[in-house]
C-alpha cells in the first residue's frame, strides 16, 4: 500500500506536467511547432511575397515620374512621388504638364475603353451563363439518343487550343461584317463554351430527380421547371461561373487586337498597348503605362476578392478536380 501510494505521487508531478503542456498545444490549436510547419510557413511566405511583389512594383512605378525613374530605376520607393501618371490615365492631364513629368503628350481614352470593355464582358457573361446552362441542362436531364456520345465530342473541344480557332473565327467575323464592332469582338465566345456546359451540367446532375418530378406533377414543362426549379437552385454555381467568365473575357487581349482598329470598338487590354506606343522623346511612359494596367486590373482583383470563397466551394461541390 506505501509503495502504490508512492508511485502514485512521484506520477502525480509528471501527469501534471503533461496536462499542462497539452492544454497549451490545445491552446495553440492542437498543432505541436515543428521544423516542417516552420519550413512550411516560409515557403508559403515566399510564395506571397513572390505573388505581390510585382504589383507593388507597378504601383512604385505608377506613383513615380519618368524623369526620376530613369534616374533611379532600381529604388524600391517611388522616386518623385506623384499622381500624374493616373491622371494621364485618366486623361485629367494636359499635353504639356504629361510632357513635363517625362509622360506622352497624347491622352488615354480611358471611359471609352472602359465603356467598351464593360459592354464586351458583359454581354459575353450573360450570354454564355444563358446558353450553357439550357445546354448543360440538356446534358443532365433530357434523355434523347446518342446524348453521352455527344456530350463527349463537345467536351473534347477543351482540348482544343484557343491559338487554333482564331483565323477560322476572324475569317467568319469579316464575312459577317463585323470587323472592328464589339459584337465581333463577343461573338466567338458569346453563345457557350466547353467548360462552362460541363461545370453546370455537373451541378445539374446532383440536383435530385425528385424535386424535377414534382415540378413536373404539377403540371409544369421542361422548360418551366428549367427557370423556375433548376436555374434558381444553381444560382451559386452561376454566380461563380458568371465571375470566372467575366474575369476571363475581360482579360483577353489577342482576340481584340485582331478584330478592333479603332477607338470605337477599342477594349481597354488593347488600348493600353496604345497607349505605350504614344511615346514622347524621352522614351515609353511607364508611369502612365502602369498607372493605367493598375486601374483596368483593380475591379478584377476586387471582383475575384469579394467571390473567393464562393468560387473554392462551388468548384469543391460540382466535384471538379
């Protein structure tokens, strides 16, 4: 009985000890400080710091002056802060004060490239959300005849390279007429694309057939329970799929420059390339340049920001790997 109780004490200090130190890691979330989470965390450290420092670098170069960036190329901070190179964006800035700050003496269209940029993304978001949707929803739900085989030839236009398409695609917008128009800019990508009729058709096929048959025991047709009962439930993954499409054509660049040649169908991707060509003596305004490629960046950035989340689970729920 003396020795048991002995034990007894003398494990009495070590448990308590034990108790301690596991609360603190429960404290700390349940997770010991390792050399692999400290390497862990480093390199993911890197990765940001990779990932944000060239847009700290456009906004260093924005906020600077040409003068002093061709006197100090290599300074981290801006050189001779000013915001003149968002004016010149902006086309808030006469001839002669851009030429002062080393800038190009000819303005940016900026509301007019921004006016035909918002058109453009606009018109091939909602139309593509529209059409593929009533595709993947065929793809889903309608049963006719040879309806796998031909979901599988569409969907092997994924493998299709973009590059390929685009003198089919130019030679077909010039028979129509529509050279140097935003519709002819929107029109390739403007009815429905391979992904965009698989990612929904994914969701389409979770959808349980039960809330369709009742749907239709009540006497509503296909097309009915199709905007009544499956669009509205699907109005997260086409949230999302309207984001990632609008992110996506308003980014594009090589499609536009093909087809537009003036101001009047002019996106902003494209007339910032413009804009670099409008060149005073003393070389490319590269603080006007990327005070510019700032601003047609930011809504993207803020619009992808806002939907982060949504598109991670969205994308985690249609079962998209």
């Amino acid at each position: 009985m003396t020795d048991t109780a002995s034990m007894s004490t003398e494990a009495s200090p070590a448990s308590a000890g034990t108790s301690s130190a596991d609360r603190a890691t429960v404290r700390r979330g349940g997770r010991r400080l390792s050399p692999g989470r400290i390497v862990a965390w480093a390199v993911m450290a890197a990765i940001v710091l990779v990932t944000l420092l060239p847009f700290y670098w456009i906004l260093r170069t924005a906020l600077s002056t040409n003068t002093g960036l061709a006197g100090h190329p290599a300074d981290p901070l801006p050189v001779d802060p000013t915001t003149g190179g968002f004016e010149r964006a902006l086309g808030l800035q006469s001839a002669e004060e851009a030429i002062a700050q080393g800038g190009a003496g000819g303005g940016l269209r900026f509301w007019r490239y921004l006016l035909n940029s918002v058109f453009v993304s606009t018109l091939v978001t909602v139309c593509q959300i529209l059409f593929s949707a009533m595709a993947a929803y065929a793809f889903a739900r309608l049963r006719w005849r040879g309806r796998d085989t031909v979901f599988g030839l569409f969907l092997a236009g994924l493998m299709v390279p973009a590059i390929f398409t685009l003198l089919p695609n130019f030679v077909l917008i010039k028979e129509l007429g529509l050279v140097d128009s935003l519709l002819g800019i929107a029109l390739p990508t403007m009815f429905m694309t391979p992904f965009a009729v698989f990612f929904l058709r994914q969701f389409f096929m979770n959808v349980p057939r039960e809330v369709e048959e009742a749907a239709l025991l009540d006497g509503a047709g296909k097309v009915r329970v199709f905007f009544r009962v499956l669009l509205p439930m699907a109005a997260t993954p086409v949230l999302t799929l309207a984001v990632l499409t609008y992110i996506t054509s308003w980014n594009d660049y090589f499609w536009p420059l093909m087809v537009s040649y003036s101001d009047s169908s002019r996106v902003l991707t494209v007339a910032l390339a413009v804009f670099r060509a409008q060149t005073p003596t003393t070389g490319v305004d590269w603080s006007g340049l990327m005070a510019a490629t700032l601003i047609a960046a930011l809504p993207m950035l803020l619009l992808f920001g806002v939907f982060a989340r949504r598109i991670v689970g969205t994308i985690s729920f249609t079962g998209i790997k």
